[in-house]
C-alpha cells in the first residue's frame, strides 16, 4: 500500500497540494504576465486538504465501494501490470505487490487477515501456486493467439531459432501457426522453477537465441544469454483487469452489507441479441437460426467454440430471445474462480458453516439466477466434486447452501460454454458423464473464423467503423484479401484487437487502407500479407484447399461452395482450373 510518504511532502501537506504549490509559485512573477492572487491559492489549498482527508476517511471507514484488486507477480509482467494499473485507477483500487510462491503465500495470507481483497491477479507458475492456497479469487492472465503471433514476431526479428517455454500447458494455436509461417520453434512446457531452468538451458543449447514465454521463462531466458519475450500483451492485461471487475461484481465483498446482495449476484447484464452476431456466412446464418430456435426453449444448451469466437455473445443471445429475457442473466467463470471459493459462490452458504463465513450467510450465484438464466462459461475447468452438485441442480432444480440440510426451489435456465472437448474429457475421467449428458440437449457450435468465408473482412469494415466513430475509410483489396487469408487463430477477438490498433495510426491524413500501413500495424499477419501481394495467378494452394472443403461440406455443390467463400462460381471453377494445370 503507498506510504504516508507518497501522500505527504514531509511537513504534513498532501504531495499533490505541494506540487500545486510549485505551479503557483512559478505562475506568480513579480513583474508582468499570469498573476494569481493569494486569496485564491489559499482557496484552492484549503479544497485539496479537504479532498485529500476525504479520500483517507473513505479508506478508512470502508466507504469507497470501489473493487479492491491485487496484483501478484515476481517477474517482468510486474512491469507491464504497473502500467496498465493506471487506466482502472477509478475504477477500483489496485495494488501491485511484487512477490512469488510462498513468500506470496505467507504475505498475503497474513494480511488477509486484517484487509480487504476481492480479487487476486496473476499469471503462469506464480498464478497457478497461489490459485489454491488463498481463499480469495484468483484470476489468471491468459495469453491468447494474438499474444502468441506478437510475441513470436518479435522473436523472429531476433533469431530464426526460436524456443517457446510455458506452464504446464501447451499455447493454443501453436501448430498452426509454425505450420503457416514455416518457422522453426522449439515448444517447451514446466511445472517448477528448476524445470523452468533446465528447459532454458537445454533451448539455449539448441541455438535458441530468442525464447517467448511467461515472465519467469522470459526472465530465466534472459540470465542465461539469451533474449527472453514476455508472451502477454498489454490487452491481455486489461482484459484481465476488466475480468477481474466483474468477477468482484458477481461474487461480492465479504464487507460487503446485505442490501448490495442483489447487485453482487448478477455478474453481467445480457446486452446483445442475434442481430450482434455479424457475419453472412452460410455458418454463421446458420447460427443465428439456430438461436433463435433454441431461445424460445426451457432447454440446457451447450455453446462450444475456439476462444474468441464469442460463446458469451451467443449466451446472452439465447437470453435476450427468451421469454426471461427480463430477469436476471447471471455469469461465472469456472475457470476464473478459486476452487476452494467456487462452490460457496455458486451454492451459497448459512452463517457459520466454516470459518470466516459471512454474518447472516451467503446467496449464492445459481439462486440468484432464479427467474433468470445461469450462464456457467468455461464448464470444462470445474471440479469433479461440484459436477455432482450441480447435476442435483440440474435434476432436482432445488440447491442446497453450504451448512444447510435445507434444499431451495431454483429455477433457472442453464446455459454453458467450453473451448474444450468435453466428450474427451469425459473419456480421460476429468468430467462426469451424466452432466455431459444433461448439459448437451441442445448444441451450438460457433465456428472459428477462419471457415466463415467473406466474414472477416465485413468485421474488419465494421470494427473500423466502429473504432473511427462512424468515419468511413476505403480498403485497399490487397489489404482485404490478406484479413481474409490470415488463419486468425484467436478467432474474433483477435480481428477486433488487430483493427482497434489499425485505427490508432489512421490519422486526419488516411484516405484508405492500405498493404503496406496493415503490414506495419500487424506484422503478425506475414504470411497473408506476402499471399495477397501476389499476382492471382500465382497465389498459392491454401485457395484450392479452402475451395475443396467448402465444397466437402456443401456436399459438392459449387453454388453454395462459392456462397460459403464469398466468391463467384465462374471464380471458384477458374481457381480449380489453374491449380490443376502443371
């Protein structure tokens, strides 16, 4: 927490008054130019002082009602989570604390006892270790596809060989891009500290110059020579920000007082209908049949989807069309929450049912869906133990607190989402089969937007728009066809990530958008860039591939294989045509 030092200028007076006190005294020459009269600054003092004492009555009595946010990290995304802190400064207090695994642990632990947290920012091996020894949320910071291409660009820059060194798990979208870019990327995982050193070693001894990866590996990387490139970015660092704040929202404070209950519950409010679902793929309209379809059921659906596909997007969709479009829509992230705190926010808890359990218990977020719908993303990351209470939900639509025999009539509507295959996981023994069963009656899969043919550029003009507050700008058709080429591993969100950075360098000057200004923007998209940069005649066979699965999938029909990419049949017949020549 910043020091009395940081407040005040040692003789008692806030730092900010003192600093005001500096312009004043260089605004007041003696001769001519900006004079402020004496009376005046003392006005202003006397405002500061009394600004300043607000704010440290508030601290001090719990009325700021502001979110309170730490951030936890030992390594380089220290930096990087300093400087993004900043732009959520009102929006809730945050503290960056610089520790790591266990001195973490005990740190924090200790003052937990005696001040408030909602919720706990961290990433990788530091995030994982602390996730089940604290008994506050802890949100992890996720790299994304979009992170990955930034960060292996940079590296590429640097070294032809390139070592990629994660936590545990393998970086989504991995293969695919080594397989597109034809680069030469060595893919490590650790679990510890020491293994992390070793993998470093062993990279290095490669000829890996450059190694990406979390900030512990990209620090270890760089104590050993080499070039370490942290993979998160600074949007994935607001977006765990602006997660975090609704995570504080949904699950509430323990300071919390009762009557804020109902606010506390309700983790989002569903804004957007099936029209938000841009896009004039057959897929995609497809989709939107689908919705519409399955609002005006009472059914469990199971949304599925590569991340940023918009599976949350679909939800609130299936909300918004049903007949309880004006109760509650209530979602949680069962990645997002701490295992240990997870089931007393989704069940709820009586008074006294553990230690530390709130005066008067707790409602929990499935009985605050009564009425509503219950939107339950990343149902792949919860616990074996609370699939079997929740099946009771999904069953017997009644659910039982923590420290209560009681059961208590829900009733709710179950939406759920996942990036992951939950018939394999149920194979592995990780996810209860009879859940599997319960929650897939009805099925929508988003697919990923490199098989909506044509919608990437129709989102890339409408994320422009969008960003340049309705100014309209033309497209080079280079530049067109490289958004359209590009595979877009993290799917929608990374298009809309790529476009809101576009629109920062379009200044009053840009008429148009062209290859080399996209290039320079998101050198990440090389391969499409070069692919559109050549002649039609020469482009390469990825055209051909993308014209026959469309065609495997319209059951060879070229006049909806052409719908499907966005071409004319008298194109689609010509680009087979030349790919079967010698």
């Amino acid at each position: 927490m910043p020091s009395a030092a940081d407040h005040n200028d040692g003789r008692g007076r806030p730092r900010k008054l003192r600093d005001f006190h500096g312009l004043f005294m260089a605004c007041h020459p003696s001769g001519e130019g900006l004079r402020i009269e004496h009376a005046t600054f003392h006005i202003v003092s006397l405002c500061f002082i009394l600004i300043h004492m607000k704010r440290n009555t508030n601290a001090a009595d719990g009325s700021d009602d502001r979110p309170v946010i730490w951030t936890v990290s030992v390594s380089r995304l220290s930096r990087l989570l300093r400087d993004v802190t900043p732009e959520f400064d009102d929006r809730a207090r945050i503290e960056n604390i610089h520790l790591g695994f266990e001195q973490a642990v005990t740190t924090l632990r200790g003052r937990l006892r005696t001040e408030r947290c909602d919720v706990l920012i961290a990433a990788g091996s530091n995030g994982a270790y602390l996730k089940n020894r604290i008994d506050r949320p802890v949100l992890l910071v996720r790299p994304d596809g979009f992170d990955l291409m930034q960060a292996l660009s940079k590296a590429h820059r640097l070294s032809s060989q390139i070592g990629l060194l994660t936590h545990a798990t393998e970086v989504p979208a991995f293969a695919e891009f080594q397989e597109n870019f034809g680069l030469k990327i060595a893919q490590r995982a650790f679990v510890t500290a020491e293994d992390a050193r070793t993998q470093v070693r062993e990279l290095i001894a490669e000829g890996c110059k450059a190694i990406v990866g979390t900030g512990m590996a990209a620090d270890l990387a760089e104590r050993a020579g080499a070039s370490g490139i942290l993979l998160y970015s600074a949007d994935t660092v607001r977006q765990a920000f602006e997660a975090a704040l609704d995570m504080a929202t949904a699950i509430g404070r323990p300071e919390a007082p009762s009557r804020n209950s109902s606010a506390r519950s309700v983790a989002a409010q569903a804004a957007y209908s099936t029209a938000d679902l841009l896009g004039e793929s057959a897929s995609m309209r497809a989709l939107r049949d689908r919705i519409d379809r399955f609002a005006a059921s009472e059914h469990t659906v199971l949304i599925s989807g590569e991340t940023g596909t918009g599976k949350e997007l679909a939800a609130q969709a299936l909300h918004l069309g049903s007949p309880r479009r004006k109760s509650r829509f209530v979602a949680v992230n069962c990645g997002a929450i701490a295992e240990s705190l997870l089931e007393s926010e989704l069940f709820g808890y009586e008074e006294g049912a553990f230690t530390g359990a709130r005066r008067g218990g707790h409602t929990g977020l499935v009985q605050a869906a009564h009425g509503g719908t219950l939107f339950l993303d990343e149902i792949g990351e919860m616990p074996l133990n609370l699939q079997t209470r929740l099946l009771r939900v999904l069953e017997q639509r009644e659910v039982v607190k923590l420290g209560s025999s009681r059961p208590t009539p829900v009733d709710a509507r179950v939406l759920a989402a996942t990036h992951t295959d939950l018939g394999e996981m149920v194979r592995q023994g990780h996810f209860r089969q009879d859940l599997f069963y319960r929650l897939n009656v009805l099925r929508v899969e988003i697919p990923p937007l490199r098989l909506r043919a044509g919608d990437a550029t129709q989102l890339a003009r409408h994320f422009l728009d969008q960003a340049l507050s309705g100014r309209k700008l033309g497209w080079q058709v280079q530049a067109l066809d490289a958004i359209a080429h590009f595979s877009w591993p993290g799917n929608v969100r990374e298009l809309r990530n790529v476009i809101d950075r576009l629109a920062v360098y379009c200044d009053d000057q840009t008429r148009e958008i062209s290859l080399t200004l996209l290039h320079a923007v998101a050198p990440e998209l090389l391969g499409s860039l070069q692919e559109a940069a050549l002649s039609p005649e020469s482009r390469p066979s990825q055209d051909v591939r993308q014209i026959e699965a469309a065609l495997q999938r319209s059951g060879g029909d070229r006049a909806a294989a052409a719908r499907m990419l966005g071409i004319s049949r008298t194109t689609l017949w010509r680009r087979l045509r030349d790919a079967s020549r010698p």
